[in-house]
C-alpha cells in the first residue's frame, strides 16, 4: 500500500550560539526518511531562523511508514569545515496511520541532542496520505491501534478480547561494535536511538499483523522492553492483549456511569451492567458500560499450539469449587463439561489487562509466576531469534502448568520482566490464575451461553474471591473457610493477585502500599558458575519476599494484596528483591489473625521478657493499623442473621463438602487466636525481620499511598493532580558488607525517598499516592539505583474528615493535618559524594509542573532553555483523569532517549544530571502530544532508567524508555457549562452530544 509523506520545516528558535565570533548561527535542516534526505536553505546568522521550505515529498510504502521514524537534523554550516550538529528531532508516523486519528503533526519540537541535551525548539508540519490496499499479503499493519493502558480504553466498547500476543526482534548493539572504537561518543548514541528507533516500529508492526490475522484492530496493554545484553547485543520485545474494540458514542461515553438502577445480574444484556455495589471503592470508569465478549481461540503467538496439547487448561473435577457443582444440578454440570471440553481445545488465554468490567473473572486462584536464568550468548543470525523465544515459550509453559494446578483456564495481569548482568538474564514472568465468566466465551457460530438460563449467578462482590480449584485435591495447604458473604463457597484466607481491585469488590476501609526489601549477597563469579550460585539464591529469596509480604499483611490487619509486582535484580557481588502491592480488607476472606512470636529458649528469663516485649508492640501496632485504615469489619452473628440462604440449605451445602467439623466451628474460625500467624524467632536472622517489621513508618498524616490505580475507601477525588518522577543512587562507601547491612541500607534508601515525597507534597494534604512504581536497578558494582514514578491526586478535605467514624477522631485528624511539622519529613539535603556516611545518596524528583505548590495549571519554563507557548500537558500513570472525560486516543507516545556528559561534576552532580535529563524528557514527550493535538498523556511509564557512572573521569550516561498514550480530554466543568449556557439560552439540548459539540465549536 503505498503513501507520500509531507514534511515541512517553518522555523526554529532559541538556537544554540555556534559562531563565537558573531554569537549567532547559520541554521540549515535535513530531514531523512528511509534512505532519502532533502535539504533546507542555510538561514545566516540567526539564532530564530525562518525557513518556510517548500513540502518535501517522500513516496514510501506503507510498511516502511511504520517501521522508519521521520529524522530532522538541525546543523551549522561551515563553509571550510565540517558542518556542525545541533540536534536532532525523531517523529513517529503511526498515529497518522489511524482511520480516526490525527490528519496532521505540527508543532514546536525540542531539538534534543546526547551530549548536551534541548538546544532549542523547530516548527514542523507533517501530512500522511495513504492509500486502500486489500492485498491479504501486505507486511504492513496500518489501522491496528496500539494503547498503553491496562483496561479497555476510555470512550471504546470491547467487542471481542481475542487474547495473547507476543513478538521480539533482535539486532547487533552498536555500543559494542568495532567501529564505535574510533567514533565520537554523539555518533554511537545516534546510532543507539536511531537502531532501537527502527527495532520499537518493526515490532509493533509486527504485532498489528498477528492482530490483524485474529481479526482484530487493536492491542491494549501493550508493553515493550529494551533488553541490553552488553556485547550479546540489543532485543526488543513486547506483548499486548488483541482485541476488537468500537467507538462509544457521544451520548454513551459521557454519560453518567453510576446513576443506573440497581438491576438483578441474570437480566442484565451483554451491554449493561449493574449499579456498582455501595461499599466498591474506586471513581466511576468508563469499564462498566463496556460490551465483552471473550475469544481466546484465536490467540496468536510465534509459537505452535501443538505444544501446548499437554496441558488440559481445565481440571477434570471441574472449574469451580466447593458446592457449586451440585448447587445448580444437571444444567449446571453440562454447562461446566462443555465449558471444559471447548476451553480444552483452545489455546491457553495470557492476558496483560489489570481492570475488567463485573462480571468478567468468575474466580481468582492466586499470583503463578516463574523465573529462569539464562546465559546469554552472541546473537549470529538478527533474523532467526530462535533462542529467546524458546527462553520465553518455557516460561509461559510454567506459568500455564501452575494455573492448571490451581483450576483456572486464564491468566490474567500477565507481565514479563528481565534482569541482566554481563553475561547472565534472569528472566520473569508473573500473572493471576483466573477463571473467566463462559458468557463471554464465543466459539465461531456457537456461543456458550447456558450459564444465562441459570437462575443463581455468582454473588456480586465475593465471587472472584471463592477458590477455583478442588477443595478435595488442592495444589498447596491452605486454610479454607466460607465466604463471610454469601456463605456458599470457600474462601482461602489470603489473597494474592497483580491486578487492580475488582470495580465491585466488597472492601472495609481504605488500603495501604505494602513493600517487601530484600538483599543478598553473592560471590563474583563467571559463567555457569554464576549462573549456578544465582539459581540456587532464588527460591530462598522468593520465599523471603513472599514472607515479608505475609507479615506486613497481617500487621495491617488485612488479607488480600492486588496489584502484587515482584522484582528481582541481579549484580555482580549481590541479589535484590523488591515486591510492592496494595493490601486492602475484603469482606468476603475472614479477619486475619494476630501475629503470635514464638522463640526456642524459653529458659532464659530476659530472652522472653524481650519475646513479651516484641509481642506487645506487634499487637499494639496491629490495633493502630486498623484504626488509621478504618478496618472495622462487621462481626460475624451480623452477617449469620443477614444471609439470605435458609438454615436447611446451609446445612445441606456444609454436609456436601464432606466436612468432619461442623457448622458452628467453621463460622468461629476467625475468632480469638486459633488463626494466628506465628512467627518462629530461632535466630539472628530472623530476630531483624522482626525488627524491620517493626520498623515500618506508616505514611504522616493526610497521605495515603497505593500501586494500583485507585486507592480503595477514597471516591471523592478533586482534579488537582501533580505527576512526579524520582530517581535516588547510592554508592556504598565504607559499608560492611553483610546481608543485614545491605538489607537496612536498601529499607532506609526507599524509606527516605518516600519520606522526601511527602515533604515535597505536604502542600497537597489530604492527598493519596497512587500507581506508585518503583524499579530497583544495579548498573555497577556497590551502586543502587531506585526509581519512582506515581502521581498525587487530592480528595475532598471536607468529605474525608465527615467519614470519621467518632468526634473525637474528627478532632484528632484535624490536629494532626493542622499542626503538621516538617521534623516528621527528615531527608538529606547534601549529595556530596565526599560527605562523611555510609551511603551517599544522589536524588534527582522531576514534577510535571514547575513547584506542587502551586495550584493551577500554568505554563512549563524554559529551565532546559525553551519557553514553550503552548498549554501545558497534564502528564498521568493513570488511565483516566480525574474530573474529565478522554474524547479522543491521539495514538501510543514510545520513546528512547540517551544523555551522556563528560562534565558530571559541573552539571551538578548525579542529582543535577538526572534531574535535567527527567525534565527534557518531559519536555519532549509533552512537545510531541501537543503536536498531535492532545492535551494529557495517560498511562504513562517509565520502563526503563539505566544509569552508569565513572566518577573518576567525571562522565556519566543514561538511557530511559518512556511510553502513554496521548488522548484529548474535556473537563466535566466545561460540560456542565456548556449545557448551563445552552439552557440559559433557551436552546436546551437533546442528549450530552449536543453539549459536547457545543464544548468544542466554543
């Protein structure tokens, strides 16, 4: 399908001074795509030149529009040397590629170069015609929309969600190819963004084809990753969710979306749902008037399905649990051994989405994930990646083993991750078991729909929580009880997930991030050697990780964690592990029990005085949790009187279980402390979790934090939101180095960053972190790199001290928020690399506007020399932004920039240096939506941040990799007074269109 592309070079300004003889520039442009390149006049001796070319045409086909990107370099003419670079400018073409995108880019570009980063702003215009080709054998993939965020997008309607895909592709890394010996420093960077530049629109066009060949038109939560593998060379890879999504209209996507009539579930039609439950957390999101359908047959990958015939994706004693099976008789049998056989002859459904519409997950199983270390090795052939996909099908064929074991047919929230150091990869791959609603299956001609004639439904809000496998034969032990909802099934007593909070999930009080820090050491080692001491360090870490997880859980008193991301780094002398989730109460799990410490010497008298001692502030630390988290669940004879299941059938579903225990002691089981955790303290070990346990600051007063969209218990967001990204390193001077040592040195670095946070937004009280994601890095040897990116969203002042349970906490919160001292925000001010302590921290936080203190929008200033005219982007983690309503996806914002300096010291340091580099980034990405004509960027994340230093030679580089999705969005205010407007006027309007056209005509 072949299509001209049009570029026109206006004008440029605030150009660097490159003639110090005159202190202006003679600025001319070239501008290259493929493998043409056209040139503008020289502008002599301006620093804001005018150019005004004339349209340079280049007629490529359309694969090629989406594997090149559009290069502008800006250069000084030299009349007797050679030209000098000034920077450089790369455009995506493929949101033009779009039916309903954007006809045209034009806007003010930062002119970005690797050594000395922005030098000034270019005025481009660039037009795409393209032309209908309906060859089946086309090798382009235009049309296929790609987004960034988790769940079905805003203003879309999910007709079809196919399921999996995946791709990679891999190259030579030209930082270590023999010519970057004697090539400048500026010339191997080009080369790098220009390659991975190429190696991102090869993929995605790659991955559109395996789209289009399932018959669908987009791919949601599409994720890419650079993987560097030093002189093994470059692969980039990503994986995404292939749907078929429809475009809302006007009226349905700005209608309300809480204000429906509470409707039974079994009448509600494929394009409805019910009014979310009362006590669901979370603002309303467009997810609920979305229309599903489920389609996991025609789930593409590179690789064959024949592997897979192996694996039945169902166990044979059915996909439920418990009681269900005989509650709903022979209907229901024949429903579940039809689901069974056709989800046995499909292939295994992976699915990257975090946030589904009620309904979709009948059952949650648990967190499966796998991880494998690999040694890498030199990349012959860029064309046959054979070997890193096999890496890849091994894992995912674990991960599908383990979600059979637990019952459930899907795996969703899925992730893939890498860790590398020299030669050797960790490779990782997490998911949630789940078994999906059968409404939603369709099967060509037939759908399996039985499951609507039923008259009992799974109960809303606890249904996700009962067990998915067979009580009778579980994978692991467990303790299970009743649903302390419905009564009917059984629930385990703990829940682990990595996807959001179900929009009607039955929560009490608000939530909290819960982390998880872990280091070891390891010694220096080569090859199989290293690979070997790594393999055997990682299942003791998971565990270790996985029981910081549990003990933090119970010492908040609460029993589920969503949003659950582990992460382990592997170094050159030591292993680190990092695991964040947001643990919430759920109604229908029992309370959780105390934690009971139990030591081994019981003769010595000052030992258990010291033992009493610890269990009397672990207790009273459970009580203060609860009460700042506002846990109070109902108790349990409340919820016996209110169930709406008669004595006679409860009995009857007890006995079906063929229980030994009866009724009463089941429902008493979270009562006293027949359920506490205990904790064994049998040595030093163990006697420092305790004490880090203990050693956890909840956050001060008006501040909540979250690593999942939404923070549960808070629904009264404002629209006042402040984006920031932080990056903190640390060498390790002086330190001992023992795993307790790095372990209290890891916990202080990320306490004292997220103490700095709250210094900085203490302006914002009440405020609530949320989407907090941190990355732990080891680019060099004793050197810590943690990385944060969240966003603080404030919430009704007013409406939050009203829900209060008691006066007297009334006054205590107000006190608390009023006579706020900065002493509660201790953090170091002095990044001296020479200062006398054990760690050296270099902090650089980057806001996506000037100070949080300040409360309105305004315009960004030139701190990296450019003063930009247009509005300012609003820059977000989330998927949607609060207050508004996104109109339009502009299309996906992925891009790689590389900063290298040679004058660390001068440019402030490690701190200075990222600090400068985060800001460009932001410039940048906010230049490039603007030009599209967008006014916000959602779902943005910082997938990568890898820094490297030589202090001693006063250089330092680093890479980042950042990707959203560029929307348009209308604020409700801005609605509300259009429509106000139009009925002042005596020309009320029909339906919400109207007042959006109206919105936007003004």
């Amino acid at each position: 399908m072949p299509g001209k592309l049009k570029v026109k070079i206006v004008a440029g300004r605030h150009l660097p001074v490159m003639d110090r003889a005159s202190d202006l520039t003679d600025a001319f442009v070239e501008v290259k795509f493929g493998n043409t390149t056209f040139k503008t006049d020289v502008y002599p001796k301006s620093l804001n030149p005018q150019w005004n070319s004339e349209w340079f045409k280049f007629e490529v086909d359309d694969e090629d529009l989406q594997d090149e990107p559009l290069q502008i370099t800006v250069l000084d003419h030299d009349t007797y040397s050679a030209n000098d670079a000034i920077g450089k400018v790369y455009i995506d073409i493929d949101p033009l590629l779009y039916s309903e995108a954007a006809t045209v880019i034009s806007g003010w570009f930062p002119i970005y170069d690797t050594i000395h980063g922005i030098r000034g702003e270019i005025n481009v215009v660039v037009k795409v015609d393209l032309f209908n080709d309906l060859n089946r054998f086309r090798q382009s993939s235009c049309g296929v929309k790609f987004f960034c965020t988790t769940s079905i997008p805003k203003c879309y309607k999910a007709v079809i969600i196919h399921g999996f895909v995946e791709e990679l592709v891999v190259n030579e890394d030209p930082e270590y190819q023999w010519i970057d010996r004697i090539r400048t420093p500026r010339a191997s960077n080009e080369a790098r963004q220009r390659l991975i530049s190429l190696m991102s629109g090869e993929l995605q066009r790659k991955i559109g084809l395996k789209v289009l060949e399932m018959r669908g038109n987009a791919v949601v939560g599409y994720l890419q990753c650079f993987d560097l593998e030093g002189e093994s060379g470059l692969v980039v890879r990503a994986i995404g969710t292939a749907c078929t999504l429809d475009k809302l209209s006007n009226t349905s996507a700005f209608l309300p979306t809480c204000n429906s009539p509470s409707k039974d579930m079994k009448e509600i039609p494929f394009n409805e749902d019910p009014n979310p439950n009362p006590h669901s957390s979370g603002p309303s999101t467009p997810l609920k008037n979305q229309i599903y359908s489920f389609s996991p047959s025609k789930s593409y990958s590179r690789q064959s399905s024949s592997s897979d015939t192996d694996l039945s994706l169902t166990p044979k004693t059915g996909m439920g649990s418990g009681s269900a099976g005989k509650e709903g008789g022979p209907l229901k049998a024949l429903l579940r051994q039809q689901t069974q056989t056709a989800l046995e002859q499909r292939e295994f459904p992976f699915f990257t989405l975090t946030a589904f519409p009620s309904g979709f997950l009948l059952h949650v199983g648990g967190v499966v994930s796998a991880r494998s270390v690999k040694l890498l090795d030199r990349i012959h052939n860029p064309d046959d990646p054979e070997t890193r996909d096999a890496w890849w099908a091994e894992i995912r064929q674990e991960i599908k083993s383990h979600a059979k074991a637990l019952g459930c047919h899907a795996v969703v929230g899925y992730s893939e991750s890498t860790s590398i150091c020299e030669e050797v990869c960790i490779l990782s791959a997490s998911g949630t078991a789940a078994v999906l609603n059968p409404r939603f299956l369709q099967d060509g001609t037939t759908e399996v729909c039985l499951e609507q004639r039923l008259e009992e439904t799974s109960p809303l809000g606890c249904g996700f929580c009962h067990i998915p496998y067979d009580e009778l034969n579980m994978p692991f032990p467990a303790h299970l009880t009743y649903c302390c909802n419905c009564r009917k099934q059984k629930v385990p007593d703990v829940l682990f997930t990595t996807i959001d909070l179900p929009v009607d999930a039955l929560v009490v009080g608000k939530g909290c991030l819960i982390q998880a820090r872990l280091c070891r050491l390891k010694k220096k080692a080569q090859a199989e050697a290293n690979a070997t001491s790594i393999s055997n360090l990682l299942p003791f870490m998971e565990y270790e990780v996985h029981t910081q997880l549990m003990n933090k859980l119970k010492l908040k008193g609460m029993n589920a964690l969503f949003g659950l991301r582990i992460q382990i780094t592997v170094g050159e002398t030591m292993l680190m592990g990092l695991a964040s989730a947001t643990g919430v109460y759920l109604t229908a799990l029992p309370s959780p029990g105390g934690i009971q410490i139990a030591g081994k010497t019981p003769n010595d008298a000052t030992y258990e005085q010291h033992i009493s001692h610890m269990q009397k502030k672990i207790n009273d630390t459970i009580a203060k949790n609860k009460e700042l988290y506002e846990i109070n669940p109902p108790e349990a004879p409340e919820e016996i009187i209110g169930s709406p299941i008669p004595e006679p059938r409860r009995t009857r579903v007890l006995r079906s279980q063929s229980e030994s225990s009866d009724e009463i002691t089941e429902l008493d089981l979270s009562h006293g402390k027949k359920d506490a955790f205990v904790l064994e303290i049998d040595d030093t070990d163990a006697m420092e979790d305790v004490h880090s346990l203990l050693t956890d600051v909840p956050p001060p007063s008006g501040f909540y934090s979250c690593n999942t969209e939404i923070m549960p218990g808070i629904n009264n967001w404002t629209s006042d939101i402040q984006m920031f990204t932080s990056v903190r390193v640390s060498r390790l001077n002086n330190v001992t180095l023992t795993n307790q040592t790095l372990n209290k040195t890891f916990n202080d670095l990320c306490e004292n960053l997220l103490k700095s946070l709250y210094f900085k937004l203490r302006s914002m009280i009440p405020c609530c972190l949320c989407h907090v994601n941190f990355t732990v890095a080891l680019p060099e040897d004793e050197l810590i790199q943690v990385t944060v990116t969240a966003v603080a969203i404030t919430f009704d002042k007013h409406q939050a001290l009203q829900a209060a349970k008691t006066p007297a906490e009334k006054t205590l919160q107000r006190a608390s928020t009023d006579n706020e001292e900065q002493l509660q925000f201790p953090m170091e001010l002095s990044s001296d690399p020479h200062a006398p302590q054990q760690f050296s921290p270099a902090k650089a936080i980057s806001f996506d506007k000037p100070s949080p203190l300040t409360e309105g929008q305004s315009r960004r200033s030139g701190s990296s020399g450019m003063s930009s005219t247009v509005p300012v982007v609003k820059m977000t983690p989330l998927s949607f932004i609060a207050g508004a309503k996104i109109t339009k996806y502009l299309g996906i914002i992925n891009m790689f920039f590389i900063r290298e300096t040679t004058s660390l010291r001068e440019e402030g340091g490690v701190s200075g240096f990222l600090h400068a580099f985060i800001a460009e980034v932001f410039a940048m990405v906010r230049a490039h939506v603007a030009a599209l004509g967008g006014n916000a960027v959602v779902s943005y994340i910082m997938k990568q941040c890898v820094f490297m230093e030589n202090p001693n030679k006063n250089q330092a580089q680093c890479l980042i990799n950042v990707s959203g999705d560029a929307v348009i969005f209308i604020r409700e205010s801005e609605l509300e007074g259009a429509a106000n407007q139009l009925s002042t006027n005596g020309s009320q309007p029909t339906n919400s269109k109207d007042a959006v056209s109206c919105n936007m005509k003004k």
